[in-house]
C-alpha cells in the first residue's frame, strides 16, 4: 500500500541519500581494509553497520539488496586474500560475517514492517475528520495528527513536544476536576475553549481517555477533539430566536392565542391578563370561553361564524365586544388563520384579537374631524386636490374651489386650472402636468391666477404620488394661497433696498475724505497736465509732440476722475439691483481704491492676493461692492485701538471649488468673541457704541441674495476672518 508523503511527517528518518553516500563509502572501506590489509579479524562483520545505514532510509527492498551486496562483497575479499585455501581460520570469519549480515538484515527488515504498520496506523488516524493528540503526565504532545493540525493551526512538527495547554491556551470548565476525573475514572468528556495559532477562539467536544503501563502507572492521554463553535453558535442563535420570539410575542398589542384542531381556545400571551383569563397549558373550552368574554349581543354571530371556520377550514375574521376584568366592555376584532399538515388536515390554529376601540371611536369622530378640517382649511387658505390616473379625475375641497373661484358644484378638471392661470404662466402649468401624467414622484410649482374681477393671486402648489389599495395611482397635494404672504415678501425686499441705499449714503459720508483725496488726484493731473501743455505750446518754437502726450495724460486723468464720481453716484443712486457679469478682481480692487485713503489714516498696511484667471460672478456691482467696503472698513475699525504692534489686513481672491468664488477680509484687530460669533450678523447687533448693527446684516442679505454664503472666523493666531463666496458663471458681460 502506498501512502501520501505527508503520512511520515511524524516518523522522522535521517535524509535517506546522505545515509546511502555513507553507507557506500563504509562498504568500500570494509572491503578494502578486509582484502587488501593482513588483517587476521573478521572485518567483514563491519558490513552490518553499512545494512543498518541502509535500513535507517526506510527502503525495505534498498536494505535487501544492500545486505546481498555486503554478502558478495564479504565472499570476493575471501576469495581475494586467500586464493590458496579458503578453509580454516579465514573461512570461519567468512562465515560468521555472513551470518551477522544475514541476522542483522532479518531484524532490520521486521523492524521495517513495524515501522510501515506503525505509519499505515498514523495515516489512518489522519484520515478521520476529528483531532486526535497524544500528550504525557507533564503534557508535552506526543501525537498531533493532520485533523489537529486544521483545527488549531499549528503543523505537527512545531506542535511535538510543546505544552498542549500552552500552546493552544486551554480554558477548562475546572482543571483540577477534569485531571481528578481522568485519573479517577480513566476518561473525561466535556466542553472546553481553546485558541488557534490564528488568534480564532474555538469551542471543542473533547474525549479524554487515560493510558496506563503495565504496572498500572498514568502514562499518556489520548484526547479526541471536535470543533463545535458552529454548533454553539447556532444554540446560541436559536435561543436568542426563541427568546426574541417570546418578546416578541409579549410585546404585540394583541391577545395572542392557539387553538387545536377542534377549535380548543388556548390564551398564549399576557395580553390576556387584563381579561382575567389565565395562561395555562391546559386548553380552554371554546363554548365557555367565548361565553365569559363575549357581549351577549354578539355571542351568537360570533359562535355561528367560529364553528363555520372550524368545519370549513377557512380563515375566521369577526368583531365582538370582551369584557375585562374590570366589567368594562372593548370592541375587538378577532381574526385567526389554520395551520395544515401535509395532508390537508388541520393541526391548530393561530389568532389574535386585535383592540379597535380606539377606532370605533375615531370613526364617530370622523364627520366632527372633517368639520374640522374645512374650516382649517379655509382659516388657512390651503385647499386639498387630488387626482387619479391615468384618466385624471379630479377632487377639490371646498376651500380649492373658492382659492380657484368656481363654486361648489363645479366638477373640477384641468381645464378650469388652466382657465385661471395667467397667460405668463399657462406653459409652466402644462409643464407640471405633464410631469403628473409621466408619473413623477413630487410636484412643486408656483404661478399665477387671473381671477374674474382681473384681481392676480399668488398660489402654491404642492403634490406627491401614492399608490391605493387598489393598484391605482393618484396625486394628492395642497393649493396654498400665498397672495399676502408675496406681497408681504415684495414690501420686505423693497424695504431692505431702502435700508441698504441708506446704508450706502451713510457710508459714503464715512468716506467723504477717502472720496476727496481719491479725486483730487486725478483733477491735481489734469491741471500739472494742462500748464505742461500750455509751456510745450508757449515756446518760441511749439514742441507739439510733448504738448499731446501732456493731453493724453489730462485726458486719461479725467476718465479716472469721472470713473470714480460714477462709481460715488452709483452707490448713492436708488435703484433696484442690476445684475451683470463681473470680473472679481476687478471689483475688489474698485472697492479697495475707494476706501484706500481711510486705511492709510488708519496706518493699516494692506496686503492683496488675487486668483488667476479671475473668477467671473454674476451680480449687481453696487450691491457687492458695498459688502467689500463695509467687511473692509469694519476690519480697520477693529484694529483701530491695537498699540504696540503692526495693524495688517489680508483681502484675497481664491476657488472654494470649481463652482463657487471665495473672497477672504482678514484682520490683525481683537478678534471676535465666541458669544458673539453667532450674533455677528444678526440685525441691530453691535460690539461699537456709535454702530447701528445693520451693516453686516445687509451684507448676509446681498450675499445669499447672490446665491453665497458669509461667515467670520477667529483664527487660533489673532483677529478675525470676514469671508463669502458667490456662485461663478460662463455667461457674457452684459447686464441680465
């Protein structure tokens, strides 16, 4: 019989073609020393060392023909050395070397087959799927077979002769128990935890069975070991199952119960409790029961239609009244459902008994609640719609039909919509139903009415898609009239571009000496610029080329001066916001220009970092401008009471992301006070005495009125950080 390689793993043997080298070189030796040497000694017994060399490879057929090899070397050397006569001393040592190779081959060969029944027994202990070890007294293994080594990891060669409770970290229930047993009794079975050479915790049915010697001393233990964390896992599962089930079963809002096949009642959960009725193993007659419980009233339908059930098989489903403990009846509803065998026969039954008093009450309650909501309704002007598909019937509440001002008799459609919308807005309507007829999750619109005296009303509109009971789908939203509430919104916008034109005049005359000095500079030029002509063209000979180069620069300073007096009347200007492409570079370096003259009288030092390209916004410039000057102008007042240091502002341009502009306002001042970062920008909020509180506030309205965002920030290193970013556009530069 052949077996896998792997089946020796634990008959260690020396390197079989290193013991044949040896054994050859030693043979040589011997035969060389026995014919050529005048040695009077039976060398040739030497050759029993070259079959045991041999033997130690395992090879039982190399150690036979090794021994008849040593056998024909020992008769050449006789004959060799003794070619006269073979007989007397020379023959006699001939013949007891003979007989030592042929004795020593025969006990080499037994030993051979004890050692192939011994590897044919460890390979049949390695077939078996559980773990089998061998340890001594002291625990030291002596026997790892291959199912060992898949269970805890460990190959044979590292396992031999280490600690088994050491190397697998062995948790018994009581130690000391287990070994008084295994001496006691000779065995031990039990449960235990180990731990495998990956760290893996596994639960194992170990076997232990005790060898003893002859004169009945403990010499080894033979532990058989099988994986079962599988199996405690699944006890554990399905305890956990069974105990979440119970739970569950308990916290149903229901009286649970069972029944056999003849309809025997039986209560399973404390639900029952309230109805005095015991849970107990021992069926309840169903007559009895049923009679204790049920309202006379509705005892005899109830009973008619549970016998029905019961012969028939069907599902079973009734209201009746129960009494409780307390004498107080509650309308229940009683539904229970058959459990079949294979057969077709009936084996239980499984109900539940379901309180709807609550219900029985809500719908006595139903027609008051619809009052209710009609007049909710009408107090706060939202009707209902709703509107089923595909062929698109429609309901209206009364409240819709007085927001779209047809009367209650009216039969709605969507031809009426239309009717009162107005002509701007009909394409947007047709829009959003077609939108309904393809179905669409989520409707959400708002347009115009043109109502009968000419008058326009505001509405809002706003519907999801349901799906019945019965397959069919329908839109079910809510018609707001928001007429007040846009022209409340349209007041509140007009106020606030009143409250920011003051803003802007009042902040003008702020700047009435940045304003002065940043104009007087260009008129300064015009007018170095216009005497420097005037000598050019004076002179005996006129140098006419230098008169016209001092024009241009006249001319070129005149531009600037009536840039700036347009850009001072335009931010005095009241007018609505215009809104335009604009280069963000461009506008900080306007705004900056314009309040230029105030940093320097507030010794700041002004540093400027702009992004390339420039990010091109969309946007009314005044408006943005007026936020640069007042985040600007509000960073040099905060560092306007720093002594001992260098007053530093930081203003730069930068991408937030590919979709949004960023500019950055930061200050070298006091910073900003936790209690106060949440009210910065809040109306009429104030850390100066002389403030009004509004600018800030006006700025977060201009900025989300762009579509940004504006916040502050105190950084860990001093003062504070005024930033926003605005939405970045492709589109040309001409005013939208």
């Amino acid at each position: 019989m052949k077996f896998p390689r792997r089946t020796f793993d634990q008959v260690r043997r020396p390197d079989a073609r290193a013991l044949r080298i040896l054994a050859a070189a030693l043979a040589s030796a011997v035969f060389y020393a026995d014919t050529l040497t005048p040695l009077h000694i039976a060398v040739a017994v030497l050759y029993v060392v070259v079959v045991l060399l041999v033997a130690m490879s395992g090879s039982r057929r190399a150690t036979i023909v090794t021994a008849w090899i040593c056998s024909a070397l020992t008769l050449i050397a006789l004959a060799i050395s003794h070619t006269d006569c073979i007989a007397g001393d020379a023959g006699g040592r001939g013949a007891m070397s003979l007989i030592a190779i042929a004795v020593t081959s025969l006990i080499a060969v037994r030993h051979q087959s004890g050692t192939a029944r011994l590897v044919e027994q460890i390979h049949l202990l390695n077939l078996t799927h559980d773990a089998i070890v061998v340890y001594d007294m002291k625990d030291r293994i002596a026997f790892w077979n291959q199912g060992a080594e898949k269970l805890y990891g460990w190959p044979a060669h590292r396992a031999l002769s280490q600690p088994i409770h050491e190397l697998t970290q062995t948790r018994f229930p009581d130690a000391a128990d287990v070994r008084a047993a295994l001496l006691r009794d000779g065995r031990w079975d039990g449960e235990l935890e180990r731990t495998r050479r990956d760290g893996r915790v596994v639960m194992i049915a170990s076997r232990l069975a005790l060898l003893r010697d002859e004169r009945g001393k403990p010499r080894a233990v033979l532990a058989t070991d099988n994986d079962i964390t599988c199996r405690k896992l699944l006890q554990a599962e399905l305890q956990r199952k069974q105990d979440e089930m119970s739970a569950m079963l308990e916290a149903i809002p229901g009286m649970i119960w069972a029944s056999t096949h003849d309809g025997t009642i039986e209560p399973v959960n404390r639900r029952w409790d309230a109805f005095d009725i015991a849970r107990t193993h021992a069926p309840q007659n169903d007559q009895s029961l049923w009679r204790r419980l049920v309202h006379p009233n509705d005892l005899p339908r109830l009973e008619n239609d549970w016998r029905t059930a019961v012969a028939t098989g069907a599902s079973f489903e009734g209201t009746a009244r129960l009494r409780r403990k307390d004498g107080l009846y509650r309308w229940m509803h009683i539904c229970a459902e058959p459990l079949f065998d294979t057969t077709g026969q009936i084996v239980r039954w499984y109900g539940i008994n379901t309180d709807i008093e609550e219900r029985k009450r809500v719908e006595e309650a139903l027609e008051r609640s619809e009052a209710f909501l009609a007049e909710g309704q009408r107090l706060s002007r939202t009707g209902s719609i709703a509107m089923k598909l595909p062929d698109g019937e429609m309901l209206w509440s009364q409240e819709a039909h007085r927001i779209l001002g047809y009367a209650a008799n009216v039969v709605p459609g969507m031809d009426l919509i239309l009717a009162r919308t107005h002509p701007e807005d009909v394409a947007l309507v047709r829009q959003s139903y077609r939108q309904v007829l393809a179905e669409a999750p989520f409707i959400d619109i708002e347009y115009r009415l043109v109502m009968p005296d000419r008058s326009v009303k505001h509405v809002h509109f706003v519907a999801h898609l349901s799906a019945r009971q019965s397959g069919r789908f329908e839109y079910v939203g809510a018609l707001m009239d928001v007429t007040e509430a846009k022209q409340t919104e349209e007041a509140l916008t007009r106020s606030m571009t009143e409250l920011a034109h003051v803003t802007r005049v009042t902040m003008l005359g702020e700047l009435t000496a940045s304003i002065a000095h940043e104009v007087s500079q260009p008129i300064a030029a015009i007018v170095t610029c216009g005497h420097a002509a005037l000598r050019w063209l004076d002179r005996p000979e006129p140098d006419l080329a230098e008169a016209r180069d001092a024009i241009d620069k006249a001319i070129r300073s005149a531009k600037r001066a009536s840039d700036i007096v347009w850009r001072i009347r335009s931010m005095a200007q009241k007018r609505g916001p215009t809104y335009a492409v604009l280069d963000l570079n461009a506008l900080v370096d306007e705004s900056i220009e314009l309040v230029l003259h105030e940093l320097h009288d507030h010794r700041v030092e002004l540093e400027i970092a702009y992004v390339t390209p420039s990010p091109q916004i969309n946007g009314d410039r005044v408006q943005l401008q007026q936020v640069l000057i007042n985040l600007i102008m509000n960073g040099a007042q905060a560092m306007a009471s720093v002594t001992g240091r260098e007053k530093r502002m930081w203003v730069a341009t930068r991408m937030a992301d590919a979709q949004h502009a960023h500019v950055i306002v930061r200050d070298s001042g006091t910073g900003i006070s936790a209690e106060h970062a949440e009210q910065l920008f809040e109306a009429f909020f104030t850390t100066r005495s002389e403030g009004m509180g509004i600018g800030l506030s006006i700025c977060r309205s201009i900025v989300e009125a762009h579509g940004g965002r504006i916040w502050a920030e105190s950084p860990p290193e001093g003062g504070a950080v005024l930033q926003f970013t605005l939405p970045v556009t492709m589109g040309d530069s001409n005013e939208q």
